[in-house]
C-alpha cells in the first residue's frame, strides 16, 4: 500500500493547477493519478508533420479547448503571464463564409471580430499544461492509473487504482480531490460507503462541456484563404463541419479547424476516415482546391472517449454543466473528499478558467479545513 497526504484524481488541468498550488502551499506526498498516458485530459493537441525546426515543440493544433477570454478570466489571465505564456488574438480577418443547406453555394459576407475577443495560446493550450507541470517538483505523477474504488477507513481513504495491464495498485490518503468530471466521478467510481444520493445523483446529472463534440484540424504550408480576403470563418447548414475558423499558429504552421455539425450518435456510426473525407472536401468547397491537400489532418471525436465522454453525454445539448455541491456536506466522506474539475466551477462552469476557479476553491477549502484540524 503507498501512502500520500493527498491523492488527485485526474492530471487534466484541474489536476495539475491544484498540484502546483498544493506545492507552493509546501504540502508534500502529493500523488497525481492519470488514467490517460498523457497529462492534459480535455487540452490535447495535434503536432504539425516535422518541418521547419525553429518551430518544433510549438507548431501545435488544438484538438480540445483553443480560446480564452482574459478580460472576463482575470486568474487564468494572470497564471498565463505568471508561466511567461504568449498570447495572441483569434484571426478573423475578411469575409466569412456561410453555406445555408446542403447543396447551395456559398455566400460570402463581412466577417465580425468576437467580442470580446478569443485569445489563443503560442503553443496551443498545451502550452499551459506543459508549463504547469514542468513547475511541479515534489508531486507524484503516476500515468496509467485509472482509479476504480474509495474506501473510506476509520482514519484515511483507500484510493484504488488499475494499470493497462489489470494491476491494482492502493494508495492511502487524508484527503481525495476528484479533478475529473462529475459524471465519471459518479459513475466510474464506486465509493465505500456510498456517497450521500442527493449528491451522485446531482454529479450523475452533470453535463460534460463539450464532451458531445468533434474537432477536425487541417494544416497547410500557407494560409491561403487569408490572400482570398477571407478570414477562415464559415459557418455551415451543410456540414459536417458546421463552424469553421482559422487555427493558424504564429511562427509555425497554417491550419482550419472546424467542429463537426454532425450529431455525436450519427457520428458513432462513421470512421474517422470517412469523416476527414468528407471534411476535406467541405473545406474545398469553400476555399478552393489548395484545402484539398492539407499537409496533415486529424480528426478528435470526444463522445468517443471514455475518459471524457459517458452514454448520457451523447444526447447532451450545449449546456454548460453546473455541479453544484464540490463536497459532501455530511456523513462518512465529509471533509475526506472533494470534487474540483472546471463543471464545478461557480464562474465559468466547463471552461478552461473554471478549471483554474475550481481547483483554486478545492485547495482552498482543504487548507481551511486542514487548518482548522490541526488546531489553527
Ligand atoms: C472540443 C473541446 C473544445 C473546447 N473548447 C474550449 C474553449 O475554447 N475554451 C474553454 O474555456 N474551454 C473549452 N473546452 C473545455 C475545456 O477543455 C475544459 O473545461 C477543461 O480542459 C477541463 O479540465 P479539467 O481538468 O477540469 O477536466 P479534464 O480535462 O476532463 O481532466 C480530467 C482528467 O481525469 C482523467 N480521468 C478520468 N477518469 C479517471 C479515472 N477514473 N482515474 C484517473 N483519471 C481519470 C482524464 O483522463 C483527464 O485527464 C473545450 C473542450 C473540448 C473537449
């Protein structure tokens, strides 16, 4: 049995920024379990086909979250410029495209800048990922750990974990910080005594942001659409991908992605091969024949994920989903365990800043109660 103060489930970036604080709090035997082989969970992204060296380790393509909105997300706001992170804004430059139902041409129109503006990340949003683990010294990062069952002892929980090849592994901690979604938090583990019903029951009933969805990236050497007058933005009834926009990286490699349109069950049905075709030649249809030959071209289909996606989020809508209670109130697993992935953020449920809110929270509500134990 291995033995650790807190143990963290899940190295998305919930996971990771509550590491980084736990260890700036100087908590020590912090363990980081990761079912995934990669840290990042939901930030993932596509590396461009090796090309010009200058840019290699940032020529890199979001297959999960691109934007942030530094105005409105003043704390992740300030963790990018406290990591020394380079951001830049959304291009959206020129005319957009709109494709009204399948078969009809495309119109072309002025296109509009958000407001307020979508920032990206040099890098892509790995680069935050990247930079916060690299700050981590004294945390145990175990990858390949997917954890099955809590028991809760007399004095400590029993977290058990299971490796690719069916080991199971149990390690023992004061206190459990759930920083995966609420409804694999419900549903994926199983808890000694149960939890509290009201409360799985409101985590079973949580939506996943963006779990339902689908992300096609395609890179080119050049962002041709961009000599047209024409920003990169479409928007189509036609599909399969019914929003499109530039995903250019300064500095490395052109690129378009687009969400597909096309309903997480239908797309259950379909490889990915025949989805890139027919995005291909979406792309085509819109900005000419050079969108035929991307360079490289990726699909990421999340409902497809287990360790993202459940059965219930395929028929999800575009709600953000809002766990209310982090923690049980009472009973056996008050003050033992408590939940800190972004859907439990009060602010920005879903989002990358709500990851960064609610990790913050759940840290915060730990050395409270951590304070108060020890006679604070
Ligand atoms: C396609 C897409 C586009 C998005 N676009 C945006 C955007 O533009 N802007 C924005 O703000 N947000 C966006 N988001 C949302 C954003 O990605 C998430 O809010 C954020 O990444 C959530 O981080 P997290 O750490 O809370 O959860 P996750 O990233 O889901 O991390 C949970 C981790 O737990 C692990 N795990 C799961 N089960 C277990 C288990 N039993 N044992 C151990 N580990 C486990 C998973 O592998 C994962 O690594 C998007 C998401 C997607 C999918």
């Amino acid at each position: 049995m291995e033995q650790a103060s807190i143990v963290i489930v899940g190295a998305g970036l919930s996971g990771l920024y509550a590491a980084h604080l736990l260890e700036r709090l100087g908590v020590a035997d912090v363990v980081l379990l990761e079912a995934r082989d990669l840290v990042g969970g939901r930030i993932a992204s596509a590396a461009a086909p090796a090309g010009d060296a200058s840019a290699a380790g940032f020529d890199r393509f979001d297959l999960g979250p691109t934007w942030f909105w530094p105005e409105q997300q003043r704390e992740l706001h300030r963790l990018v410029d406290e990591l020394g992170l380079q951001r830049f804004a959304q291009y959206d430059e020129g005319d957009m495209l709109y494709e009204r139902a399948p078969g009809e041409a495309p119109v072309r129109m002025r296109g509009y800048v958000s407001a307020p503006q979508s920032m990206r990340l040099v890098g892509g949003m790995n680069a935050l990922t990247d930079a916060l683990h690299d700050t981590l010294r004294g945390t145990r990062i175990v990858t390949g750990q997917t954890v099955r069952r809590l028991r809760n002892t007399a004095d400590q929980v029993e977290v058990e974990s299971v490796d690719g090849a069916g080991a199971s592994t149990t390690w023992r901690a004061a206190h459990v910080l759930l920083a995966l979604p609420p409804r694999l938090a419900a549903g994926g583990i199983v808890y000694e005594p149960a939890l509290p019903a009201p409360l799985a029951r409101e985590w079973a009933s949580t939506a996943t942001w963006m779990a339902p969805h689908a992300k096609y990236v395609a890179i080119y050497d050049e962002p041709f659409w961009r000599a047209q007058g024409l920003s990169g933005s479409a928007r189509s009834g036609g599909g399969p991908l019914g929003e499109i926009h530039d995903a250019s990286m300064p500095g490395g490699s052109a690129a378009l992605f687009g969400f597909l349109g096309v309903p997480a069950r239908t797309r259950q049905r379909l490889t990915d091969d025949v989805l890139l075709t027919h995005c291909r030649a979406q792309l085509t249809r819109l900005f000419g024949p050079r969108a035929d030959a991307p360079r490289a071209e990726f699909i990421k289909d999340w409902s497809k994920d287990a360790l993202t996606a459940t059965p219930d989020d395929l028929d999800a809508g575009g709600d953000h989903g809002h766990a209310r209670a982090a923690a049980p109130a009472s009973g056996p697993w008050q003050g033992r365990l408590s939940a800190i992935a972004s859907e439990w953020s009060p602010r920005f449920p879903g989002y990358v800043a709500g990851a960064i809110d609610a990790a913050e929270l759940g840290v915060r509500a730990w050395q409270r109660q951590h304070h108060t134990a020890n006679g604070g």
